[in-house]
C-alpha cells in the first residue's frame, strides 16, 4: 500500500515538473526558425535526446551546444538555442511547435511535450530548396533537346524564379553555332532563336534547330544572378547549383557491345590459325601431300567453321 502511494506521488510530481520550458522564438521568410528553450530544474537536459516537430512533420537543424540545465557549473547553461535549416517552415501563418524530450526525477523517467504555437511569415524563398541536374539531352533530326530538372524554380508567388534571369545554359557542338552573344562557336553559351519552357512538373527543356547539320555533345546548365545561395551559408546544404550531361544523337544505330565481342573472338581465331606451323618432315604415311599445299586449305576450312558459327549466333540474338 505505501509502495503504491509512494509511486502515485511521483507521479504527480513528475507531471507537475517541467525541465524544458519555450522562452522565445523567432521565424524567417526563408522557411526557417529559432527557438530558445530553458530549463526550469537542476535536470540535465541533453539536446541529442530532444525532438522538435512543426505540424507533425519532423525539422533538421542545429543546437548551440550538447546539453543545458537550470544553475549549471562550468560551462553548462541555462538556455539552448535552436536554429532551423532553411525551408522547414513553408506557407507562413501559425504553426505547431512540438518539443519532445525525456525527463527523469527522482529515478523515475517519463517522456514530456511541449506544445506551442510558432508564429511565422510569409514564405518567400529559401536557396536550400534549389537543385539543378541535366536529365537527358539528344540531337534528333538536327534539332537538340536538352532537358533537365529545377528544384525550387517556383516556390512562392514572391519567390519565383525567371528562366531568362536566373539559368545559364552551355554547349558543346559538333561544328560551330551561333550563340545569343552573336558568336560563331563551338563551344558557347545558348543558342540564337533557342527556347527554354516547363516541360512538366520541375522538368524543364531546351529546343533549337540548327540551321545546318550539327549536333550536340555535351549539354550545361546552372542557376545565375543568385550570388547568395553560392555564399559558405549554404556549404552544409550540398546544394547542386549546375548541372552538365553528355548527350547523343537519338537514332543512330548502336552495335551490342556483346556482337562486338564475338567479332573480336574470331579475329583473334583466325589470327592464331595463321600462326599454325607445319613441321617441314612428316612421315610418308601420315602426309600424302606436300605442307604448303595444305596450309591454305586448313585455314579455309577453320575460317569458314568459324564464320558459320558467328553467324549462328549473331542470327539467334536478332
């Protein structure tokens, strides 16, 4: 009965304990967030163990230290202070804030939550959210399509990028092209008369005619006029600001890589045929004819026995 007792004490004292309490917050235009948690006893607080959610959705960031708590000696402190990677908050309005975290009194531990609401902008724009990569690019007919992907093109009716503006396009041709400096190149910037358009989704493609026989090589595209997002703040975001990709010429006739093995296997058969010596004395029963005579027509009768077979298998490929 006083185990028992006891027991319910405790936990009436944990649920009247708070070790981590919301002192102050802030949001961005760029999706992202601080906030500033206290302790309110001597209970350690490691940040590591701590949990935070905005509408359910779980946030990536970063805390100014390991661990916190109320009246800390050396170097432990009072507050922590959380910072958002950018674009974890999209939208703006009010959002809720969920801070999970562990509690122990007293031995016994106890999982708390804190609820708030965090109160934020409206979202413009956030360089994090930005990705660039070459998805495919052929020429086909004369005509080159180069495609690939813009994450975070559009993100907000603020933040919109111009396809004009902010992307940088580079080829590698064949034979030269005018480009829109109105150069004669062969490797230049996008072509005179070239259209750039949303293909689908962030996909995106390049189209231009070449006004004579030519073909693309290599394709490059990259993000401009957005000096901010190629500043060190963005280093820990690996972000993919330019993209390049080989490309080809969509019809060409592609020769199996396995058919090209086989042809290389009898060259080499054929080869070692000829490399066949006859020993200049046989006996008078085993060879009726002179070697050299017979020399042409062994090797004949191995071409023709390979050949055959080559094309036996080339046949059943097809």
């Amino acid at each position: 009965m006083k185990r028992g007792l006891i027991l319910f004490i405790f936990v009436l004292l944990i649920g009247s304990v708070n070790a981590l309490k919301l002192e102050s917050q802030t949001c961005e235009v760029n999706g992202g967030f601080t906030i500033t948690l206290g302790a309110e006893d001597k209970n350690e607080s490691r940040v590591d163990e701590i949990e935070l959610k905005v509408d359910d959705k779980l946030v990536e960031g970063e805390w100014d230290i390991d661990y916190f708590k109320k009246n800390p000696p050396n170097r432990k402190r009072e507050t922590g202070i959380f910072t958002s990677d950018e674009g974890q908050v999209l939208g703006g309005g009010n959002k809720i804030i969920e801070i999970t975290y562990p509690l122990e009194f007293e031995g016994v531990k106890s999982t708390e939550i804190i609820k708030e609401t965090l109160e934020c902008p409206e979202f413009h724009f956030s360089c994090a959210l930005l990705d660039l990569q070459v998805d495919e690019c052929y020429t086909e007919n004369n005509v080159f399509y180069g495609f690939f992907i813009a994450k975070g093109f559009e993100q907000s009716n603020i933040g919109t990028l111009s396809i004009e503006d902010n992307l940088e396009f580079g080829l590698f041709a064949e034979k030269a092209y005018e480009d829109i400096k109105n150069r004669i190149v062969t490797n230049g910037v996008k072509p005179k008369n070239a259209e750039v358009k949303k293909f689908e989704g962030d996909k995106y493609v390049m189209i231009y005619e070449f006004p004579e026989d030519n073909s693309v090589n290599r394709f490059r595209v990259g993000f401009s006029n957005l000096n901010q997002c190629f500043s060190s703040n963005y280093d820990k975001y690996n972000l993919e600001l330019d993209g390049i990709g080989d490309c080809y010429i969509k019809g060409e006739e592609v020769i199996e890589p396995e058919v090209v093995e086989e042809v290389e296997e009898v060259i080499e058969e054929i080869k070692e045929v000829e490399e066949i010596q006859i020993p200049e004395e046989l006996p008078e029963k085993e060879v009726e004819k002179d070697s050299s005579d017979m020399l042409p027509a062994v090797i004949l009768v191995l071409i023709l026995a390979i050949g055959i077979g080559i094309l036996f298998k080339i046949k059943k490929k097809f």
